[in-house]
C-alpha cells in the first residue's frame, strides 16, 4: 500500500475477492423494500439472496424506529396498498402487535370514531375528519415476522454484511461485493435489486442519479427516534385535549430549549413514541451521521427531564429504547427511465405502467386529491442492465419523492421489483423488457392492491 501525502489519497494494492455465493437475484438492503423484493423474487420462482448491513430486517420499520405505517386506505373504506404490506400486518396481528382501525371502520366520520382514533396519538388514523387505515407496529415482533417471511420463501440471508459496491462491465450488472467478519465477498447474480435507500449500488456502476436535496421537504431531516415507558396515557390525552393551547406552548417551548415536541402512543397504552427531526443534515455525510446520533440523544435527555417535570402523565417515564439505526428519509434518486414529478401526483395521473397508486399523504381521494401512481419505469435505469430500483431512491423529482417514499410506499414497489425481476428471469430479458400487463396481473393475483388498474389476473 502506498501512501501519498501531498495528495491525502492511498492507492490499495490488487486483490481477490472470494465468490459466497451465486443466485438469479440478489436483494441488496433488507428494509420495507428489500424484504418485499426478496419474498416477492423467491416465491416467484427465482433463486434470490437477501444482504443487510445489520442484524435485522425492517430497517426504518424496524430498527428506525418508524413504527407507523400510514394512509393504506384512501380516506374511505377502499384499501389502496396491500399485497406483502397486509400479509404483514396480518402476521403482526397474530401476535397482538399491531393496532390499526378495523375495516369497518375505514371512512368513518361520526364523532365517537374519531375521537377514539385522536385519542390513540397521531394525524394518521384521521385526517379530513375521516377514519384511516394506519396501522402502528411492534418493531421488536416485526423483526420477526420478517425473518419468518424470509426464511419461509427460502431466500438465503446474511446479515452483518455491508454492501461495499455493485460488479459491473459494460453498464451490465453482474452482483456485488460485501464486508463482514467474514471478510470481503462477492455474490454473483444475474439481477441485483437495489434497495439501499441511499442508491448505493446504481451509484457505485455510474447510473445517472439526483442528489438534489430541497431543505424546505421532510426529507432533508434525519431522525433519532425513541421510546418512553411507564406514561400514563389516559392522563397526558386527556390535558393534550382538554387543554391543547397549554400543549402546544408546552411542546413549543420544548422544542425551544433543544428537546423533540410530540409524542404518540404505540401499540402498548403505557408506551410513547417520539419520531423527530434533525435538520438539514445529510446522510450520505458520516460526519452528519454521527453529529445527529450524539445530539439527537442530548435533545431526547432534555424532552425526558422537560415531560418528567412538567407535562401530565409523563411523571414517572423512563426511556425504553432509542433506534439502532439513524432515521434517513432522502438521499440520492435514480434517473430511471421515468421521472416521477410532483406535477403528475397532483394531478393524478395513473401510469399504464403503475405498480404503486396511493392517495395524498393525509387526504380523501377527491377530484382535488386525486389518487396517483409510481409507474414501473420508475424503478429501472436508463442505461444500466441487470439492475432494479425499489424504496426511497426511486426515479423522482425532490417533491414527489418527499410525498411517495414511504414505507407504505416502499413495500410495495419492493413487491414490484421482486416480482418483476423474476419475470425478467424466467423470460430471459432485461428487467427493462418486462412486460408491465403482465408484471400488473401477478402482482394483482398476489394481493396487490392497484385501483382503476382492471386487469385479468392470472397466477
């Protein structure tokens, strides 16, 4: 190894790296999307590898500590994302860990349903004075039931294993390289999937991407959120709404001091949940990175000493977990062969191609509110082979993107990626030359939910 000090640079010496394992797809990044496209890939038919950088699946869901999923419904009682995300809270439910509106709930506007939901902590079970399907989590047995789904379609899983770089000649992509304590590694395939988030591996092959960040969006803030136990939920909604002007001071005073402003309740009564805002940071920076794991957990000492000391029900609250992973939610976007622009999601447009229609974060789909769609173009390069997209790094411009990356939204798209990847296999095409009816008509026999897409669906 030579080390140049004039230009603060070291050139590595040539090495081999040891081929783990060969497969038709490998799923890089286990998050909403990754399990999604991993489980849809394999139970498609296509042999398919699962890499995680830590010891979990879920990613945000899980170890972000992002334990609402929101807006599955579209303000009425029509469900608009489902498919792997229902199985999901499906499961969950086995285990009393997710809490959620029943569907006859779904749309409901009379005021005994929604004060109950305003009572369970956040703007998602309502929002326009209607009933939603949001469904809060159990991170811990979400971890679970996603090893389950894993392990039950036979994807073969590392975890511990941080992707370092996609294997590409010739704009083809080939598979890609990890790090463990196994050392470094390679996993041959014929289709990687990327769903990093971050566009680690499209970027690492020199596919053309966005890094734009706008500051005035959600997505240029990470997050540390945590847990506080022992609340006295009953006592602290009851001041929150008999007095909300006292509240609001209170929590803007908080916030005035360094400390986080809002707390909701999770599946547990006893048991709030604090997901924040740690602004216009970067997350591809490691220096921003650690600057909001250190302070991040200074500002949540000082929201624990504040409610201790001042707000009803909060008495006696102990912190009962921080995220082992700092929140993330923008970072680079793929130019794919379809742009997603904000000016399509406001004025509805339902792609021919669609494998995600959702409604507006928070309204009733109306004729100003229209439903609107990520087309599966969105999820494929423009010049790269053997390569998919799926999760927050989709083709989008910064304002769509803010609105559609989602966990809601990544599972979903995951399913697509997964599904179409196996197509791709099977057919022996480019993930590009997949048909989109088809690609609509098994995702559809598999539980999707895609309104206004009115396909034959076929197993």
């Amino acid at each position: 190894m030579k080390n140049s000090i004039r230009t603060k640079t070291i050139t590595e010496a040539a090495r081999e790296t040891r081929v783990a394992h060969q497969t038709d797809v490998v799923v890089v990044g286990g998050g909403p999307a990754g399990v999604a496209a991993a489980v849809a890939a394999a139970r498609n038919g296509a042999k398919t590898a699962l890499v995680e950088r830590y010891g979990h699946l879920g990613g945000m869901a899980t170890g972000g500590l992002v334990i609402l999923i929101p807006f599955l419904s579209d303000g009425t009682e029509q469900q608009v994302l489902a498919g792997l995300m229902q199985e999901m809270v499906e499961r969950l439910d086995v285990r009393n860990a997710a809490l959620y509106p029943k569907k006859e709930e779904w749309g409901a506007s009379d005021e005994k349903s929604l004060r109950h939901w305003r009572r369970r902590g956040t703007g998602s079970y309502v929002s326009n004075k209607r009933v939603r399907y949001s469904v809060t989590v159990d991170p811990e047995i979400l971890k679970c039931v996603l090893n389950d789904m894993v392990e039950e379609a036979g994807v073969k899983l590392y975890l511990h294993s941080w992707a370092s770089c996609a294997i590409a000649e010739d704009d083809k992509v080939q598979g890609m390289i990890f790090e463990s304590k196994s050392g470094r590694q390679a996993i041959l395939s014929d289709i990687t999937v990327d769903c990093t988030g971050d566009g680690d591996m499209f970027a690492s092959v020199g596919a053309e991407f966005d890094g734009t960040i706008d500051r005035s969006l959600r997505t240029a803030n990470l997050a540390l959120p945590f847990r506080l136990g022992n609340v006295n939920a009953e006592k602290y909604v009851d001041f929150r709404d008999d007095q909300p002007e006292k509240h609001n001071e209170m929590m803007k005073e908080l916030l005035a001091m360094g400390g986080f402003e809002t707390y909701w309740r999770t599946t547990r009564e006893d048991i709030f949940w604090c997901n924040n805002r740690l602004r216009n940071l970067d997350c591809l920076s490691v220096e921003d990175l650690t600057w909001a794991e250190v302070n991040g957990r200074k500002s949540m000492l000082t929201s624990l000493d504040y409610l201790r000391k001042n707000v009803p029900g909060f008495e006696n609250c102990y912190i009962v977990d921080t995220c082992s992973q700092i929140g993330t939610r923008g970072s680079r976007r793929l130019k794919g062969e379809h742009t997603l622009t904000w000016d399509e999601v406001t004025s509805g447009v339902i792609h021919d191609d669609a494998v995600v229609i959702s409604s507006h974060l928070g309204q009733t789909a109306s004729k100003e509110h229209p439903l609107a769609s990520i087309p599966y173009r969105s999820l494929v390069p423009q010049r790269i082979d053997n390569l998919l997209v799926a999760g927050r790094c989709f083709s989008s411009d910064a304002k769509a993107n803010n609105d559609y990356n989602w966990i809601q939204h990544c599972i979903p798209m995951g399913q697509a990626a997964g599904t179409a990847a196996a197509l791709a296999i099977k057919g022996g095409v480019q993930p590009r030359q997949v048909d989109y009816v088809q690609l609509q008509e098994r995702l559809l026999s598999q539980g999707a939910a895609l309104p206004g897409i009115r396909r034959v669906a076929k197993a």
